[in-house]
C-alpha cells in the first residue's frame, strides 16, 4: 500500500472511530463515513466492500500490534524488557483496549460487538495456543482453549462494562489467579 493510500486508509479509520464515539454502529451508515473522512463513494469502495469489512480491517489493524510477538515500547507501557508470559501479553491487551477506549466501547455497545468479540477471540485463540505446551491441567487442550478465551473475552467485557476502573495490570492478575493459568504457562 503507497502512503497515499495509507493516508486514505487513516482517515477511513478516523472518521469511523469518530463516528463511532457518538453513533451506534448499525446507525452508521457509509455516506457518514465518507462524509467524515472528506472522500469521495468510490474511494472507499476502493478501500472497502461493506462498514463490516471496515470493522474488520480495523480490528485486525489493533490486533495484530497488539498481539504481536514482539512488545515494544510505547506512549502509555512499556513491556520491551519484560519476558513474554502469559501475564504481560494480558496486560499489554488490555493497556490498548484501555488507550482505544472510545472506539472499543462503541464498537462493543451494540450488534457490532458479536462481530468485534468474533475476531478477538480469534485472535485470542491464537495466543493462548501458544502457552499449552505443557499442561498441567487434567482436561483436553481444545476444551483448555476454548475456556481460556472465553473467560478472558468475558472478562474484557466485564473491565469495560465498569469503566475500567482497575489498572490492565490488576486486572490480568485478577485473571490469572482466577484462571489458575499457572498451572498452563510454566
């Protein structure tokens, strides 16, 4: 992708994101978008098919920093220096979900939100597989899995819904003690 096409691309972003702050997702329609982000129809059609492939792009856009294998260091945490456990990749989830509060909670406040958990979970699904081997834990792999997204999409839900008033530290702690993931990651 050229910079001008990143260029529109952001501002496609942008605008959603604004929009999203003060509309419900399925009231959003495309000509706001492109109103907002000062393009033209087939602009963003260039770009993409539907408002869902634009969730989509926009949440593999967060996801795949977020969860990526190797954390740098950045404006609001810095998780450079520290291993890769279980524990800090949570963390580090939960710190960019907290910095794009806006978005996430408009996006998780209606129908887009089963849209929303579906790709994290995914995404999810991905990472937690990687801490499996090992397991100390007297139940199959998949049904391990399947429990561990679960309960941590659940819990993301439930760090929102109360306005995230405890730290991204504390609440992967309150996760992996709840979890008993320790018995899966070490």
């Amino acid at each position: 992708m050229d910079r001008r096409q990143q260029k529109t691309r952001g501002a496609i972003f942008r605008a959603f994101s604004t929009l999203l702050e003060i509309k419900r997702y399925g009231n959003i329609t495309i000509q706001e978008i492109i109103d907002e982000a000062n393009i033209g129809r087939s602009t963003f059609y260039a770009h993409f098919d539907t408002k869902d492939e634009l969730l989509r792009a926009m949440c593999t856009d967060i996801f795949s920093h977020v969860f990526s294998d190797d954390l740098i260091s950045e404006k609001t945490h810095d998780f450079s220096g520290n291993n890769n456990g279980l524990e800090t990749k949570l963390t580090h989830i939960l710190h960019h979900l907290k910095d794009s509060e806006k978005n996430i909670v408009g996006i998780l406040s209606c129908e887009s939100g089963e849209l929303f958990m579906k790709y994290f979970k995914g995404y999810l699904t991905e990472m937690f597989s990687k801490y499996l081997n090992g397991t100390n834990v007297n139940a199959p792999a998949d049904f391990v899995l399947n429990h561990l997204v679960g309960s941590f999409a659940e819990t993301v839900k439930w760090w929102i819904d109360n306005s995230m008033k405890y730290t991204p530290e504390t609440t992967a702690k309150y996760y992996m003690e709840v979890s008993c993931v320790d018995r899966i990651t070490d």
